[in-house]
C-alpha cells in the first residue's frame, strides 16, 4: 500500500460517502472503493439520476420555444484518468469495471464524443428532453 492510498483509507474509514449514480458506472466504481475502503457508502442513485433526468426534460420544455435543444447522456463506464487519486490505475479499473456490462468493456472517451458531437448537430433536430444512454447495456440489465 502506497502512501497516497493509506491516506484515502484514513479519511474514509468509519465515515459515510453519498455517492451518486453508484448503480453502475464510475459512480458504482467510487461506491465500491469507498466501500472496501471502510466507508458506509449511502447510494442515492435513483433519485439523483431521475432528478438529472427531469431537469433534462423541463429545461428542454423552457428552452425550446428559443431554439434551444437540451439533452443528456448517461454515461456508464469510460476509460480515463478520472480515478487517479483513488486508484493506482484508473483507466485499468475502468476498464475491468467495464467488463461487466452487456455489451463486456467500458467506452472510449472518443465513443461519448461522437455522441455529444451528434446532439449539438442539426442530425439530432428533433431529438428534444432525451436521456441517451451510453452505458453498455447497463441500464436495460438492472432491476
């Protein structure tokens, strides 16, 4: 154990961490190594990804009337150097992580690009209040 990660277990050990789309993807990711870690991790997954999710669609309503397309995307697992700080090989644990979806690996930053880029295109013009998904099948296999 490296100096860095004997000091995340020391800060996290015996407390709570409200992590937000622990469900799957980087949030499930964050649960999981706060959880081995020693903290009681509360998931507050539904509520705060239905909350992202609404928010999605009412400011879609409100800004439509100027020309004004708002849409989300809901990633799951993406190779990067995200969890650096917790993990000693973030983009590794990503990607270990990422075996786990349907479709079996994480994405590629560039794969989430694409889909940014096609929702700010006119190809998406009548894409209006949308959450994509862009998990691997995470989603379509829980509950």
């Amino acid at each position: 154990m490296t100096d860095s990660n004997h000091i995340v277990v020391q800060e996290v050990a015996g407390k709570v961490a409200l992590v937000t789309g622990a469900a799957s993807g980087i949030g499930r990711a964050i649960a999981l190594l706060l959880h081995d870690r020693g903290a009681k991790v509360i998931a507050a997954y539904t509520a705060s990804k239905g909350a992202l999710a609404q928010l999605t669609r009412t400011l879609a309503l409100e800004a439509i009337e100027h020309g004004i397309r708002v849409n989300a995307i809901g990633v799951g697992d993406v190779v990067t150097n995200i969890l650096n700080d917790v993990v000693e090989d973030g983009p590794g644990f990503l990607a270990q992580h990422g075996e786990a979806a349907p479709i079996g690996r994480a994405a590629q930053p560039e794969e989430i690009a694409e889909i940014v880029a096609f929702l700010a295109s006119e190809r998406a013009s009548f894409l209006v209040g949308s959450v994509v998904m862009a998990d691997g099948g995470m989603t379509v296999t829980a509950g």
